[in-house]
C-alpha cells in the first residue's frame, strides 16, 4: 500500500502550523490594542488634568453671594476670602465654609458651591433673633437654639427681652447652679417659641427667675406666668383660651396648664 505523497504531506504540516501563528497573531494585535488604548487613556487624562489645573478656562472669575439679609455681599465675600484666579477645581470649599462660620457668627448655614466654569456660589442663611440681652448700651442677639451670635448697637424690632433675675441668695441659685445659665436661655427660647404669636407680638420682656419661674411680661402691662418650657403647646392652648373667657385680666397663670388661672391684678 502506497504512502502519503509529498503534496499530502506538505498539506497537512501547513494545517498543523497555521493554529499556532494564528493566536501569535491573535496576540500581538490584542496586545497593539491594548498600547493603543493605554496611550489614549493616558493622554486623555494628562489633557484632563492640565485642563482642569493647568489650563486658564476653568479658573475662578467671580464669587456671587446670595440669602444676605442683615450682612452685606461684600461682608460675605470679605470672610470667605475665596481664592480668585485658582483652579476651580483646587479650592477648598469646606474651608471656605469654616472661615465663613468662624468670622461671621450670624451665618448659620451656608453652601459653597463650584459654579462651573468660572464661579463659585455662596448661599447663606443667617440666624434670625427670637430674645435679645441688654448689656450697656448694646444688644445681644440670641437665635431660636440659645446662640449669642451677633451684637447690635439698636434693638431689633419686635423682639423681646430677656432678663436673667436669678437671685443667687434663694433657691433659685440652686437651679442656676444644676442647669447653668446656657441652660437656662435655652428655656427661655423654648418658651419664646411656643408662645402664641399674638401673645408673642406684645411681649416685651421674657424674664427667668429659674428653670421652672419663666414669665412674659407684655406690653400693656399685662403678666403671663408660664413656668418651664415643658409642655408648651398645652401651655398655649390654655393661654388662648384663658385670655378669650377673661379679657379684663392682668395677670394669667398658665404654670399648671391643666389648672390655670387669672385675675384683675
């Protein structure tokens, strides 16, 4: 029986060779792919980092302030001190936020934002007085959580006053000394807040004998003797009612809101 003929031969090394050089081939144009692709990537992200760092199209132009009501703009932008002419990109806006916090208390919150390409946004909500302290000729401003944060030099209108009587020779010293007068402010705030507004419109005076002996003093003379802050919305409901059924009243006694009472005098 005769052999393979040098053409079968021929033919099946060539089948047996073309397998191998095939994935060499595979290989070697997998692999150009993926320089190609590194390449690229690296250079889109050198351009990108030269862009945002580098370049002179996103850097900051401009700082806008808005939500001011008793600060001005340029106070704003004064304390932020942001950094114009950097890259956008660099500035440090939780930094931006702390120097804003720091030097103008009266902020009490704020959101610096990148405005993309060229700003930066300032939005701020300053603190809103619900108690002033006298002190000389000045007056303290407090906010609706017990912060002294800002002092004027002319009252704001239509808020009251607060008075710290606590006699450090009674038993009231005893409370200032367990709660402490921060605590104590904080009541009277609690207080202030949960007041009916009309009730709160002709108080002049919030005065704080201790942290149960809170009382309101209004305007036509008028006394409200409201103990603690607890209870508040009882308190109020009971106020409401109690000055309806007795508008001659002068002095109203909501302490006990369950037991209330009222007099001429």
């Amino acid at each position: 029986m005769a052999g393979p003929t040098t053409a079968e031969r021929g033919e099946r090394k060539q089948e047996s060779s073309d397998p191998p050089l095939a994935r060499r081939r595979l290989r070697l144009s997998r692999l150009r792919t993926i320089i190609i692709l590194t390449v690229v990537l690296l250079l889109l992200g050198a351009g990108s980092v030269w862009l945002l760092y580098g370049s002179k199209w996103l850097r900051v132009e401009r700082v806008s302030v808005a939500g001011t009501r008793v600060l001005t703009p340029e106070q704003v932008l004064d304390a932020a001190d942001a950094p114009v002419g950097a890259p956008l990109i660099s500035v440090d806006t939780d930094a931006i936020e702390a120097r804003l916090r720091r030097k103008l208390p009266r902020i009490d919150e704020v959101d610096v934002v990148r405005s993309w390409p060229h700003g930066i946004s300032l939005k701020v909500m300053e603190r809103t007085p619900v108690l002033m302290v006298q002190k000389g000729g000045k007056f303290i401003e407090v906010d609706d959580e017990g912060v002294r944060f800002a002092t004027v030099s002319t009252p704001p209108k239509g808020v009251p006053a607060l008075e710290l009587t606590v006699s450090r020779s009674s038993s009231a010293a005893a409370s200032l000394r367990r709660f402490g007068e921060a605590r104590l402010v904080r009541e009277a705030v609690r207080v202030a807040g949960a007041v009916p507004a009309a009730v709160l419109h002709d108080t002049l005076v919030v005065k704080v004998r201790s942290y149960d002996d809170i009382s309101l003093e209004l305007r036509d003379g008028r006394t409200v003797v409201w103990g603690s802050g607890e209870k508040g919305a009882a308190k109020a409901r009971t106020l409401t009612a109690l000055m309806k059924a007795s508008p001659r009243a002068r002095y109203f006694d909501v302490s006990v809101p369950t037991a209330p009472a009222s007099s001429a005098s």
